[in-house]
C-alpha cells in the first residue's frame, strides 16, 4: 500500500531538490569573468542609456553621478516631453558631468520607446541600459566589459544587483526593505547558478545590463521591440523589456553573462511599503508571459540551455510553494505510516529540517552580511508561501501590460506602441526625400 506514496515521494522530492541541490554547487563554483591583462575595450566604447520617467530627482542625481565616475563616454538620458524643463534644470546644476549628457525625449510615457529613441544616437561599441534609481561602484565598467573583451560571442553582460538599504527604517520599512533584499540575493544565486551551468541567465535585469551596440541598432530587433504582442496580439507589451532582450539574445545565438563580484555590484532601491506587493504581481506576470513564449513559443531554449530550463522556465508551471509543501508532508507521512514509530517520526523530522534548510540556504550570503536579519526568517518563509497567491492572481491577470507599480509610468491615453520605430521614420522620410 505505501509503495506508490514513496515513488510518488521520491518522484516530488528529486524534482522540487534536483535544481537546488546542483544550483547550489554551480554557484559556489561559479567564477567571475576577470578583467583582461590588456583590454581592448575600454571606459570610451561605452554608452549609457538611462530612461526616466520623472526627468530629475535626487536618486536620479546619485545614478548620473555614479555612472559618470566610471567614465563612459556618454550618458543619454530620456524622459517625457512634459518634464524636459525639469531634467535640463537638473543637468545645468551639475556642470562637471553636463558635457558627456545628452538629453532625449519621447511625448509619452513608454520605456521601450525611450530606449529605443536613444538607441540609433549611441556611437560605441557597447550599450548600457541603467534604471534611474540605480548607484554603481566606481570600478564597475572594466568588470561589465570584462565578458565582452574575452569572447566575441557574448552578446549580453548583467550586473551583480542588491538594495540600497534605508537609513533609519521604521519598522515596517525594515520588513519590506527585507523582503526586496532577499528577492534581489535569490536572483544573484539564480543567475550565476544558471550561467554557469549552461550559460543562461533567467532575466538579464534592466537594472544595468550592456548589450554589444550592433545587435539593439539591428533593424530586426528595434521592429521587434517596438512591436511585441501578447495573446495573439491582442495586447501590445511596454513592459517586460529585458525579457524580450534576453530571449533575443538566445534566439539569435548570442551568449550572455552575469558579472558576480564586489566590484560590479549595483546598488538599487525597491518600494518599502505595500506597493512591493505591486512589483512582484509585475515581475511574476513578466516571468508567466516570458518563460511560456521562451517554452511554447520560440523554444530554442530547450537545446540551447536545458538546464536553466528545467530549474527556472519550468518552475512556473509549478505549483504555489504551500502546496507542494502540503503534498510532499502527505506523501511522506503515507509512505511511512506503516514503518515502526521512531523511523516514522525520524522520517518526517527529517523531511521538515530539509524543507527548513531549503527555505534560507540559497539567502545565505545576504544572512551572512546581516546576521540581525536572520530573525525574520519566518517571515520570508511566510511571504514566500503568500507568494504563491500571487503567482496564482498573476496568471489570471497576464492582459495587464502596464507597468502598474509606477503611477505614470505607460502612456494614459488610448494610443498603442508606434507601429515603426523612430529609426524606421526617420529611414522612410529619407527615401521620400531622395523620390521628391
């Protein structure tokens, strides 16, 4: 009788543990790529693209100043026609960086717009994208270009990224503050893990994230940027812009990297209040459209990268935390009712202590530079059990394209994306002057 409980046990176990098992031996493996003895590439073949929707403020001040102590050559910042005034009144008050920034704009809010407004004007080798609350250390760029410089085929570099902790939290702050640190160490594991094991990388975060310049200028991918469609075009997406520039760089061949070090850590805030709860139903609706088109649609990463298949697209399909919690407690305690009561109890102990390890191993190193943080473990445990509701309302949400963290953030009107890019207009008008 108990015999098909254990198989259906062991079945659960291996699947649920596998990728963790092997994922915590890839990433303590794992090896940053090191900066060459003689670069070919350099602070001058970098770009910086920053769209923002306000155009000023003093975390925006923080990121412009920080980027620009590592040198790039230019900074393209891109806002809202609305709030150009405002961003140009920023820039005049920081003269010593106003020469390497050129100011864009776009009339509506839509950062697959701003980007792709800045994109045709960047004159090097490589392109950064960088988030408007981000802040770098200054020896960020020889690492990010470090994978670029090393092999021609990678295509695509993703920082190390962890959150700008608050200065005297209250404390509910503290406990988002808490819950946005551990989201972000779980993608650090999840990326180095991955890239290291098949060379792919769940989400190459627009955080900051470079990309070789030639492959955003392609007219190929600025049409397809500009233009992806959700639920047979139906809904047109401004959000999920890496996730359609990582399943660009798979699809068309390139590699890509995570840069896991000290020294290419970036700093990043995230909310510290209820509206969190915002961007997680974001991010998991991204992760639900992304993986089931990288699965069902495109699928090249089924040869391409099998095993950051099985431990992170596949993981969506899976069910809520708390039930597979629930089912395997079940499923071992009825495959073992019949054994002598201490192998029963000793069975169960030892599935719990497991599923108790399993919780807060892969967090370790955040643990670990904040001991007074080990307290709130329960916590993580239960919003991460909470987490599975929002999965569940994500999935029935997916026609929800805005970004909806950010109050202003997608254009209020009732126009879609552009059909063509900017790049695509300014093309046409030139055909129609060499005609007239």
């Amino acid at each position: 009788m108990a015999f098909p409980f254990l198989r259906s046990f062991i079945m659960l176990f291996i699947y649920r543990y596998a990728r963790l098992i092997i994922n915590l031996w890839s990433f303590y493996t794992f090896k940053t790529i090191p900066i060459p003895e003689s670069p070919r590439l350099n602070a001058d073949d970098v770009t910086v693209i920053i769209p923002t929707l306000e155009g000023c403020g003093d975390e925006l001040v923080e990121t412009i100043r920080t980027i620009l102590d590592n040198r790039p050559a230019e900074l393209l910042l891109v806002t809202i026609e609305a709030n150009r005034k405002k961003a140009e009144k920023m820039l005049n008050a920081m003269p010593a960086f106003n020469s390497r920034v050129r100011l864009f704009t776009v009339t509506h809010p839509n950062k697959r717009r701003q980007m792709t407004r800045a994109i045709p004007e960047v004159r090097t080798a490589i392109t950064i994208f960088a988030d408007d609350d981000v802040s770098w250390p200054a020896t960020a760029l020889p690492w990010i270009l470090a994978p670029f410089d090393t092999d021609e085929r990678y295509g695509g570099v993703v920082t190390c990224q962890r959150l700008r902790r608050a200065v005297n939290p209250t404390f509910s702050e503290r406990i988002w503050n808490f819950l946005g640190a551990l989201y972000l160490e779980r993608r650090n594991f999840d990326c180095a893990a991955t890239t290291h094991m098949d060379g792919g990388v769940p989400c190459l975060s627009g955080r900051t994230v470079a990309y070789r310049t030639k492959i955003l200028q392609d007219d190929g991918f600025t049409h397809a940027f500009t233009n992806e469609e959700w639920w047979f075009g139906k809904y047109q997406l401004n959000a999920d812009d890496d996730n359609f520039i990582t399943r660009w760089m798979v699809s068309h061949g390139w590699e890509t990297y995570v840069q896991y070090h000290p020294e290419v850590e970036v700093k990043t805030t995230l909310e510290n209040n209820p509206i969190f709860l915002k961007q997680c139903a974001r991010w998991s609706r991204s992760n639900w459209r992304s993986n089931l088109t990288s699965m069902f649609s495109e699928r090249h990463i089924w040869h391409r990268q099998p095993w950051s298949t099985y431990a992170v697209h596949l993981t969506t399909l899976s069910p809520p935390a708390l039930l597979g919690d629930l089912l395997l407690v079940y499923l071992c305690h009825k495959a073992t009712e019949y054994w002598d009561g201490d192998s029963h109890a000793l069975a169960m102990r030892s599935l719990l202590a497991w599923m108790l390890f399993s919780k807060f191993v892969k967090l370790l190193g955040h643990y670990i530079r904040y001991p007074a943080d080990f307290v709130m473990l329960p916590i993580s445990i239960l919003f991460g059990y909470f987490h599975g509701a929002i999965k569940i309302y994500a999935v029935l949400t997916l026609n929800v394209t805005t970004w909806g963290s950010r109050e202003g953030a997608d254009a209020n009107d009732s126009e879609r994306m552009r059909k063509r890019s900017d790049m695509e207009r300014q093309k046409q008008q030139q055909r129609l002057n060499i005609f007239l």
